[in-house]
C-alpha cells in the first residue's frame, strides 16, 4: 500500500497488538505435563516418600504402623475435561517392593525418606526422596538433595492454655454418650480400618471423641483437600480485611499481569469453585500431546507449586465448565503470598497468624513444597480438635470470640453450591446429591482425598471431624448412621 507520494505506508491491520501495555507481555510460558513412562515413575516413587515421611515425622506413627498403612499409588497422566483416569497397578508396586526391586530408606535424624524403584529391563533406578520439617509438613524432594529455601522455625501465636476449647486448648471430659451413639461408633470404626478417629462437637464444647488404636487427640492427621476449606477461609478473610475486593474480581495472581491475556477473565470465584478451566499440556512418551487437568502433580512434583500453577493454560471458557483440580487453589495460595509480601511481612508467620493461630488451631501446619510455598490445595495437618473449630467458625457465621473474621454472608457463599451438575461449592462440597442418605441437603462439609471431612450442619449446630489415612476404604453408610444417630441424641 502507498500514499499519496507514492511511499510505503504501514499495514492498516498489523499482526499484533501494538498497544503499550505496562504489565507484562502476554502469559508466562505453559508448564508441559511430562508423562513419559520414566516420569510416571518418579512421580510415582517421589509421592511414595512423601507419604511415609507425612505418617512417621509428622503423624509420628512407629515404622510398623506406618508401613502398615502404606498403600503405593501409582501416578498417571492428568485425565481430560470428562475424564479422571484411576490409578492401577498397586498390587505389582507392592510385589515389586516384597521382591526387592523397590527399597525404602528411612533416616530418622534428617527425617527423610528415599525410595529407589530398580528395573534393570527399564535402564537407571529411579530414585525418589522427600523430607519432613517442623510447620513445613512433608515435602517432596525428587532426585534433589536438598530444599531450595531455608525452612527456619515459624513464630506462632498460641492459645491460652486453660482457656476451654473451641476458643483455647483446654477440653472439658465429655459425659458418655448415649448407648445408640456407642453403637454407631462401634460399627464405624469396625467397617473403617484407616480411620484415626472421629470428634462431635456444638459451637461450645466436644460432645464426643473416639480413636483407633494408632490415632490420639494430639495426633496431627492427613487432610488432604480439606486444606482448600482452609485457603478459601483465608481468601474470605482477606477480603474482610479489605487485601482483597471481591470475590467477582479478576483474581490478581502475580504472573497474570497482562490485562490482554485470557487469563484476566479468571476470577477468584472461579479459581474457588472449580471452574477457571486452567489445564496442562500432556507430553506423551509416544508424540502425543493432550490437554489434561492437573489433579496429582503438586504433591508428586519436586517444583515450585505456585508457579507451575500460574503457568496453566486456560483450555475451557471461565466460569463455563466445573472442573476438579489443584491448580486453582495454587494460585489462590500464590496471591495470597503475594498479598502478604507486597506489605513486607513474612510470608509463613502471616499465613499462620490470619487463620489458624487466630482460632487457636495450634497443631496445624502446612506441606510446603520445595521452593518454600506452603501448597494451599491440600496435605495439612491437624488434630481432631483443631479440625473441628474451622467447623464452629461456620457453624458462627464467620465469628470467632465476639470478632467478625469473615464476611457477613460468607458461609452461605461457600457452603452453598452454584454450578449445575455438581455439589461443589467454593472449597466446601454439599449433601444435595444425598451422598448421606440421612443428613439434611444442605449439610456440608471440606473434603479430603481419603474421606477427611469437616461436617458442617448449621441447623443442628453440630460439627463432625473425621480423618482417615490414606488410600484405605472408610464406610461412608456407617459414617452417615453416627452423624445421624449424633443428630437424633444431640441436636
């Protein structure tokens, strides 16, 4: 094209947006999922060391009793939008493992443990690793010797001593329970051979508490993902405190910076309620690349958690389509450290400080991954007592000792669910689909990968806390009769 002179003039329609933008240049680079069979197995092993690590050095169980409960998960490839692939092959881990190809070592002082998978008919052993540090939980080394952050000891804020649970850690004896709640319990625990225990309470006092031989009311328990009930709490109190806006605002993850990238469409709403559609892509070993939807990789990768989450792709339009993963909590738990050190405070005693040492929860503590991110999608650890007062802060309203900690409104918003097709909420899962036959509807509760829950039953004033070890079958009806059979007794 000319002008009037005959010069060259510059394309009307040039092939990028020159518009100066000074946030950024577009998306981070994607993280590509490998799922070659090598990587498969390091996942594998790196996950294996993890769990004995989460139940020796931070469960404290002896060694029998954790290798007892082992169960090897084999790792798979992230599955599609419609798709979440069961893992297979654990009896041929476990054989492999009683034949000698796969060797654990366990190193009580450094607390560590490293699990090596040799097959001479695959080529070089594959050697997995991971560690246990004091408020970091268990975390995931891979084929690294060592963490890429200093894990210093975290200054938190303790409850006084005799003050009366929920509010301190004083528990008053409960009187026995009623002789059909014995029953139940006793038919619990007989069908559910993982479960540390289960605790009962009202807003004011434990009703109930009971263990199997290997839990204990001062034994800290896998939540798994009940630890998103935990990261949605604090984005609520977040936006309490006035850090944050709304939960409708574009959610400000500190690689999103570009406001031309789809990216900015994706609320906080919607990274909490399952429906940002962020995705990986798959790397086959064959030449296949897929798009999948991360569910496992944060506890199974050696890598900075909250980065590898903010590189996914957006593979579905956001807010269209309910879709379980791990890496929307991720970058919640990225913008939530970004908050925290954008006001020069530290990042783990402020974490801490905001919820959990508020409502006294002591005992609990995150894993944290290699890089120092403490992983906001799940493996926390709690006791029973300390479950049970996220329970009776939304059993509150959000108040806590006469203090307003969340929003008004913020229990109906995160117990109540708003997507058709599933009875997900924000962070929270509910009874609409009468998952328990006899619990009301609108019961809810946070959710663990092996039947962790924080029962939340706001018309009965009661909270439920179970945990259960990982991989090991719980006895859902036997748990849905004692809620109910607690109801009937105590509500």
């Amino acid at each position: 094209m000319r002008d009037q002179r005959g010069e060259s003039a510059a394309p009307v329609e040039p092939y990028f947006d020159r518009t100066p933008q000074p946030f950024g240049d577009g998306p981070p680079d994607p993280q590509v999922y490998d799922a070659s069979p090598r990587m498969l197995r390091q996942r594998t092993v790196n996950f294996a060391a993890k769990r004995l690590v989460d139940m020796r050095y931070v469960s404290g169980l002896d060694r029998v009793t954790a290798e007892r409960h082992f169960r090897w998960r084999p790792a798979v490839p992230p599955g599609r939008l419609g798709f979440r692939p069961a893992p297979d092959g654990e009896a041929e881990l476990a054989a492999a493992q009683r034949r000698g190809d796969i060797v654990v070592e366990m190193d009580d002082a450094d607390r560590r443990a490293v699990v090596r998978w040799n097959d001479t008919g695959f080529g070089q052993p594959v050697v997995g690793a991971a560690v246990a540090r004091s408020g970091y939980g268990g975390i995931v080394l891979g084929l690294h010797e060592s963490l890429r952050f200093d894990p210093q000891p975290i200054s938190r804020k303790r409850a006084e001593p005799g003050r009366a649970w929920p509010l301190g850690p004083a528990v008053e004896t409960p009187s026995a329970p009623p002789t059909d709640v014995v029953r139940a319990l006793d038919a619990f625990f007989d069908r559910s051979t993982g479960a540390y225990g289960v605790l009962i309470a009202t807003p004011e006092r434990i009703l109930c508490e009971r263990y199997s031989e290997f839990g204990a009311p001062d034994r800290v328990t896998p939540s798994w993902s009940m630890t998103k009930a935990i990261t949605c709490t604090v984005i609520g109190l977040l936006i309490h405190q006035g850090w944050l806006a709304s939960v409708y605002d574009p959610a400000p993850a500190p690689l999103w910076r570009d406001p031309r990238a789809i990216h900015r469409l994706i609320t906080l709403d919607h990274l909490l309620r399952m429906r940002s559609g962020l995705a990986f892509p798959v790397s086959h070993g064959d030449g296949r690349i897929t798009v999948g939807f991360e569910n496992s990789a944060v506890y199974q990768d050696a890598g900075d958690a909250f980065e590898a989450a903010q590189r996914s792709i957006v593979a579905t339009v956001p807010g269209a389509v309910y879709r379980y993963i791990n890496s929307g909590l991720n970058v919640l738990g990225a913008i939530v450290r970004d908050q925290i050190e954008r006001r020069g405070l530290p990042y783990c005693e402020t974490l801490y400080g905001l919820l959990a040492d508020r409502l006294g929860m002591a005992s609990y503590q995150h894993s944290a991954d290699i890089a120092g991110n403490l992983i906001a999608s799940g493996a926390g650890f709690a006791t029973l007592r300390d479950y049970a007062k996220l329970g009776v802060l939304y059993l509150q309203n959000g108040m806590w000792d006469g203090e307003r900690l969340l929003p008004q409104g913020w229990a109906d918003y995160a117990l109540t669910p708003t997507h058709t097709g599933t009875s997900y909420a924000a962070c929270f899962r509910t009874n609409i689909d009468r998952l328990f036959p006899d619990l009301p509807p609108d019961t809810a509760w946070a959710s663990g990968a092996s039947d962790q829950r924080i029962f939340i039953l706001r018309r009965h004033r009661l909270t439920v806390a179970v945990s259960n070890e990982t991989d090991h079958p719980m006895d859902l009806l036997a748990l849905n009769q004692l809620i109910a059979t607690a109801i009937a007794a105590w509500a």
